[in-house]
C-alpha cells in the first residue's frame, strides 16, 4: 500500500527548484557571515586606530573654529 510510487518531496523537485534552493540558502549564509564580519570589525576598528597627533588635534581644532588663527599659528611653531 505504501510502498510502490510514492515518493518524498526532495526527489519530486525540478532541477530548477534544486538550483533556486541552493542559490536562496547560499544568499542566506554569505549575508549572515557578512553582517557578523561587519559586526566584528565595526569594533575592532576603535580599537586598532592609532592615536592623533597633536598637530591634527590642533588643525581640528582650528577648523571647528575652537582657536583663533593667531593662537593656532604660535600653537603650532610650538609643536613643530
């Protein structure tokens, strides 16, 4: 009764079904690694860039208009 002409429903899948299913779950797994490796770098980022000098600390500081050109300038032949 159960035996003859039945079949599960892996093997009753065109070819093209095949290839769509393997296509859909690659997409799955390459945009969950992609978002876990986005996850980790964004931290390891922070922590891998190196320190500013003074003398960018110093022209930031002039470009957000914290000092006056003047202060800059002798700040700067300071540091230099």
């Amino acid at each position: 009764m159960h035996g003859i002409g039945v079949m599960n429903g892996w093997s009753m899948m065109s070819p093209g079904m095949w290839i769509f299913m393997l296509l859909f779950w690659g997409l799955v797994i390459v945009g969950i690694v992609s978002i876990i490796r986005w996850l980790v770098g964004r931290g390891q980022s922070q922590d891998r860039s190196e320190p500013e000098t003074p003398l960018a600390i110093l022209q930031k500081r002039y470009a957000r208009g914290e000092i006056e050109r003047e202060e800059y300038e002798r700040m700067k032949k300071d540091l230099e």
